[in-house]
C-alpha cells in the first residue's frame, strides 16, 4: 500500500490526517492543525497571535489543497499510521508492503525506545524494571509475528539485524525468537499453538 507522507502540525507535531485536518491562519498564511487552533482560541479568546509568526489572527479556514491531498489513514492498521507519524521526508510517496506491515509494530517500538534500548545494560543482572519492560515488549512484538505468519526464522533474524539494536540486545532477542520457534514447533504437532498466546513471556 502506497502513502504520502502528510506535513506535520508545527505545534503538537502530529501529522495531517483527514481527522486532525489542517488550518491556514489569516493574514500571516502558517498553519496549524485543526485542534491547535482550537486550543488556541479557548486559552487567548478571540486576540490570539499565530505561534509561529506572533501576528494577530484575523481568521482561519480549512487548508483545502493539502486536505485533497491527505492519506486516507483511516484504512492504515494502527502502526502503519505510527510508522508515517514518525517518518519526517514529509511529501515522499512510501511504499508499505505486507511484511513490513506485519514488522510495523517492532518498528515503531525500536524508534520510540531507541534511547533507553541504547542503554539496556550487558549484564542481565544489571536491568532495571524498565530495561525488562523494553525488551518484554520487544519480544511480544516478534510473538505475535510468530503467532500471525508463517514466516521464517531466517527472516525474522534478518529484520531483527536491519532494525540495529546493540549487539547484546540483537543477540538476546535471536535467542528469544529460537526459543519461540522451537515452541511453535512443538506446539504444532500437538495442535496447540494457541497456548503460545497465553502462556507468559518471561525476559
């Protein structure tokens, strides 16, 4: 599936969308989202000035060229819409396949959590409660590709290395997805696969 990648609201950075549709403030021409403006207008009441620029606003109307040309991210899967929010070539048509669709989710979670993964300790002594966090959300991500697809371990590898985690974490999480192959596997044979998703993941 193909997306332009919308501009972003310069005040509460989120992107355009036909939802958080985009404003041009009068005279000064800058715009906002939709919601800003709003805010705008409750807290400053009718002499608000741009954020921007600091002129007064005489009025505001619906940005309708750039409205035309918003995705329609309403059909996006969830982290498919996150994947475009964190994306900042604003204008370039992005392709989204079905994989990395399905990696979305892993995706978004290492460029949220890129500081603290970066400083996730080597020791697994030495992890705090939000280092295991991370992580354990990190695996429940490769889980449920596990759990969804049929697609390979060497594929999962390979995107576990394209996504440049620290080598000790790349390593734990390889040895992480071994162990769940290995389950799935021999889940499979008993036709039980579905005790994967209840069984609890420990990190």
């Amino acid at each position: 599936m193909d997306f332009v990648v919308p501009p972003k609201c310069p005040i509460c950075k989120n992107i355009y969308t036909t939802e958080r549709k985009p404003y041009i403030l009068q005279p000064c021409c800058h715009g906002l989202c939709k919601d800003c403006i709003k805010a705008l207008r409750d807290h400053e009441g009718d002499n608000c000035k741009c954020p921007q620029c600091r002129e007064t606003i005489i009025e505001e109307k619906p940005n309708f060229e750039l409205i035309e040309l918003l995705p329609d991210l309403t059909v996006a899967p969830f982290y498919t819409d996150k994947l475009l929010e964190l994306t900042d070539i604003i204008g370039a048509v992005v392709t989204i396949g079905a994989e990395v669709e399905m990696f979305s989710k892993i995706i978004v979670d290492r460029i949220v959590y890129k500081s603290q993964i970066k400083e996730v300790p080597h020791s697994k002594r030495n992890w705090t409660e939000g280092d295991k966090k991370v992580l354990k959300r990190l695996v429940l991500d490769i889980k449920g590709i596990i759990l969804v697809s049929d697609i390979e371990f060497t594929n999962i590898v390979k995107w576990i290395e394209v996504l440049s985690f620290p080598e000790h974490i790349e390593t734990y999480l390889v040895s992480k997805t071994v162990q769940m192959f290995e389950k799935k596997n021999f889940l499979k044979l008993r036709e039980a696969i579905w005790l994967m998703e209840i069984l609890p993941i420990t990190v």
